[in-house]
C-alpha cells in the first residue's frame, strides 16, 4: 500500500520537470517573430541588447521556479511516505491493542483463578484430613 502513493509522487515530479523544461523560454533569433503575433517588432540596436538581457533574466526566473517547484514535490513525496509510514504504524497498534484481553476477559480470567484457588485449597484440606486419618 506504501509503494503506491511513492511511485504516484515520483510520477508527478517527473511530469512536472518535464513541464517545466518545456515551457523554458527560449531565445528567438533577431528576425524571427512566429508565435508572437503581427504586433512583433524585432528590435535593433540598444533595444534587442535590454531585451535579450531581460529574456536572459525570465529564464533564470523559470529556473529557479522549476528548481524550487521541484523541491516542494520532492518535500510533499516524503511527507506522503511519512504519512503512509504513521499510518502503517497506526493500523499495528489498532491490531496490537484488539490482540490484547478486554476487562472484561480480565474480570473472567480473575473468577476463574478465584474458582481454582478455592478447589486447590479444598483439595488440600481434604488432603491433610485424609493424612490425618491415615
């Protein structure tokens, strides 16, 4: 049962990573504007060195989100075994505790050696008379 959710949270970090590595932005070379719409303009001069500079910064800015987006799944997978652990260990003190007499099998085990004291102590009363006799 523990395996499941594991191999569920590995699948999900590895679908996200590819995810992620699919929609890192990619440098468009200077004349092309497919994808962009008509209102595309590549620009020249100062312009493509600002834009080529904040289009370096929005890839690192993906980067670390993908870094720390998988961070968090990795931290989320470890805590759905931690769970999965605890609940395993719960179920076996559930199973420990049924296992284990009740009070009132205790209260029944306590009449009955009560009973069995009372007739060993009359078979010894009974003894010694008969040792008496003898």
């Amino acid at each position: 049962m523990g395996k499941k959710p594991d191999r569920w949270a590995f699948a999900m970090l590895a679908v996200i990573r590819i995810l992620c590595n699919s929609f890192t932005a990619k440098m468009l070379p200077r004349n092309s504007a497919t994808g962009l719409g008509a209102s595309f303009v590549p620009s020249t001069g100062p312009d493509a060195a600002e834009d080529t500079k904040i289009r370096a910064q929005v890839q690192d800015q993906v980067q670390e989100l993908a870094a720390q987006l998988s961070k968090e799944v990795a931290n989320l997978a470890q805590q759905q075994k931690d769970i999965v652990d605890t609940q395993a260990t719960v179920e076996d003190l559930a199973s420990q505790l049924k296992a284990q007499t009740s009070s009132e099998d205790l209260a029944k085990l306590r009449a009955e050696l009560a009973s069995l004291v009372d007739r060993v102590a009359s078979a010894e009363s009974s003894c010694s008379a008969t040792k008496k006799d003898i």
